[in-house]
C-alpha cells in the first residue's frame, strides 16, 4: 500500500467519523474543501533562511518549509498555493481563511488563542547576533541587557517579545516586514538582534560582519509546527497523522540534513 493510498482511508474515516458526530462539522472541514477543490493553500512569509525564502526575481519559494509542504500537497494529490503573508498577519490568515495553513511557525500561547498547531516535527531555540566588531564587547547575554544597548526583533514574530522579555533595561526596536531586524544591526541602528539558532548561522554565512554572540546557552528552546484553524479537528487530525508517518519515515530527518538543521 503506498503513503498516499494510505491517507486517503485515513482522511475519508476521518470524515466519516466526524459526520456521525456533527455532519455540519465534516461539512465545513478544510480537508473537505482542500480535496474538492483540488488546492492546499499555504501562508509563508519568504524570509525565513533556511524555512521559507522567496525569490524576488521569480517569486518563487525554496526552504525546508518549501519542501515540507510541497509533499504534503504530493500525498494529498492536490495542487499546492502559496499564499504571501508576512509575520504580524500570519495568525490572522488561518483565522479569515486566507489559507488553510502556513508553513512552521514557532509554538506559543499568543498564537494559540487564536490557532490550532500540528503535532511538532522540529525545535529551535534564539540566540542573539551583533556586529563582529562587537566582539569583545557583548559574549553574553547579560552585556546586551543594559539601558545604552538597542536590541531589535521583527514585529509579529515571537522574538518581539523575548526582546523585551530578555533585556528589560535595554531599549528595543520593533522593526516591521518586510524590513528585518538583522538590517538594523548591519545598518548600525541596532547594537543586536535576536532570531533563531537555525536562522542565525545562514545569517553568518550571507554576511560575514555579523556574528552570533558566543551566549553560554540559548534561550527558550522552542517546537516549531504548522498553524491550522482551531476548531478543525478533522484537519488538525489529518495533518498531525500525516506528521507522525513522515517522522516514523524518516522525512523530517533527511530534510534537516538537506537544509544543515540542527536540533
């Protein structure tokens, strides 16, 4: 039996089961809509090295993300749509229904007021980056976390409030899509920023003047998963069965090997 033959009977039970429940329930599933109309349509903000990056001269999408979801629309043999969103807006897509879901995003209890999450596939933790000149300067975290130090985020993304979270003495800058916190601290308009581990070494790589602080340990280590409409347990289910036959497989581990991940 392949993967996809195998799912198929699992969304159909799924259905199935929810219709015996709440027949309007199943009615107004996602997976309902997503296989009659033949279309997955995934929000993605594009810059996310190495999750989701957009190409602006062929507006197209390459990451880990990018290959997360191309073969979530493959097994579910539907066409896939991203959908261009950016950070402060990305709840509020699957909340209006602008897409039935995005790529990764980080878990937390904001967004869970407002979204379901799938089960986790991948973790990361923040870390925080200045110039490499600052060397000598910041080498933890508590250097940062002074009144004369400006610390950045990008508004909408879970750094904006570690920022304040971590540094209570600094000041904070806020910067919004699509600008990003990084181009403040290469600009010299931010003495830091803080982002992801696995965002932060692509960030290195692209731009040698930067540097991760050497912190003794990254802080609020965190599971990433996909946003999905809260009250779509029929959806939800789906996609968390999915995520779960993907790890037992091994995807999300050859995946991370593909795009340099770390846990």
């Amino acid at each position: 039996m392949t993967f996809t033959s195998l799912l198929k009977p699992i969304g159909a039970a799924l259905l199935l089961g929810a219709t015996a429940i709440s027949p309007a329930f199943a009615a107004d599933s996602v997976l309902e809509d997503i296989l009659s109309n033949g279309k997955l349509k995934v929000g993605t903000t594009g810059d996310w090295n190495p999750m989701t990056m957009k190409d602006p001269a062929t507006n197209k999408y390459e990451g880990y993300d990018i290959d997360v979801m191309t073969e979530l629309a493959k097994d579910l043999e539907v066409e896939l749509e991203f959908v261009p969103t950016d950070w402060k807006t990305l709840v509020n897509g699957v909340v209006a229904g602008k897409y039935h879901m995005t790529g990764s995003a980080s878990i937390s209890a904001g967004r869970a007021k407002a979204a379901g999450y799938s089960t986790s596939y991948f973790s990361l933790a923040t870390v925080p980056l200045t110039l490499a000149k600052n060397a000598d300067k910041f080498t933890d975290w508590a250097d940062l976390d002074k009144p004369e130090v400006t610390v950045a985020a990008t508004l909408g993304t879970t750094q904006e409030q570690q920022v304040k979270d971590f540094f209570p003495n600094a000041e904070h800058k806020i910067i919004e899509a699509p600008a990003r916190d990084f181009q403040e601290v290469l600009a010299g308009r931010a003495d830091a920023h803080i982002t992801s581990n696995v965002e932060a070494y692509k960030l290195v790589e692209q731009y040698p003047q930067l540097m991760v602080v050497p912190v003794q340990q990254p802080r609020a280590r965190t599971p990433i998963a996909m946003l999905l409409p809260q009250d779509d347990q029929v959806w939800i289910n789906y996609v968390n069965t999915w995520v779960q036959l993907k790890k037992e497989r091994g995807f999300f581990d050859e995946l991370g090997k593909k795009w340099q991940l770390s846990n």
